[in-house]
C-alpha cells in the first residue's frame, strides 16, 4: 500500500492553484455522483434531453461519465491535498479535458441544445488557465 501511496517529496502548503484544484475535484465528484446515482443521470431533470427515444442508452452514458468524473475528482483532490507537486499537471490536463469540451459542445458536435456545462466550460477556461500560470510561475 505504500507503494500506492509513497509520501511527497518535500512539505509544501496550500497555494491558490491547489486550493482552485481542490474545488475543480469536488465540482468533479459531485455531478458524477449525479450521473451515477441520479435514475436519470441528471440528463432529462438537469440537462433536459428529451429521453423518450434511446433514453436508456443516454442514462447508461452519463453514468458512465459519472464514474469517469468521480475517479477524476478524486485525483484532483489527491493532487491538490497530498501530492502538490502534480498540481501543475492536473491543471494542464484539466484545461485540456475543458478545451476538448468546448471544442465538442461548440463546433465539432454542436447541436441546438446546450446543456448548463456547455456554459460553464467557456468561464472554466480562462480561470484554470490563470490558475495554471499562477502554478507554474510559483515553481519558476
């Protein structure tokens, strides 16, 4: 179990870009949860997709991106909570989960219904961004 889990090199307290990393895990898990324990996954009450047609295969794929977010999360705030010296890494690869969202909610896949997130991501992306700087000009 060590082994899993070894100790960080060197004590480093909370910075700003861990403690943003930390909210980004949390904001992770929580919608997962939605989508994993939500009968509907949050697509019809949440995002309002009509599931009247395929309805069962949408519910199974916001499950199924539930348990991604979930295990996400959690490793966000392993990153952000124990191990600082990824937190740089988890905000590049956040940022780059982010563009490829926008780049499907906005061009490669747009449709005529957007979902809250497809919203969202487009304030998320200067923010992690700015956090991501702020991480890597603090190890500089």
């Amino acid at each position: 179990m060590a082994q899993l889990f070894p100790q960080p090199e060197r004590a480093v307290g909370p910075t700003p870009s861990s403690r943003f990393l930390a909210l980004c895990g949390v904001l992770a898990v929580i919608p997962g949860s939605i989508h994993v324990f939500l009968p509907d996954g949050g697509a019809g009450v949440i995002a309002g997709i009509d599931l009247a047609a395929g309805g069962e295969r949408i519910v199974s794929v916001f499950a199924w991106a539930g348990a991604t977010q979930i295990a996400w999360g959690l490793m966000m705030l392993a990153a952000a909570l124990r191990y600082r010296a990824l937190v740089p890494l988890a905000l590049l690869l956040l940022l780059l989960e982010r563009m490829l969202h926008a780049l499907n909610f906005w061009v490669l896949k747009s449709g005529t219904h957007h979902p809250p997130e497809s919203y969202a991501v487009l304030v998320a992306l200067p923010v992690i961004a700015l956090f991501l700087l702020l991480a890597l000009r603090r190890r500089g």
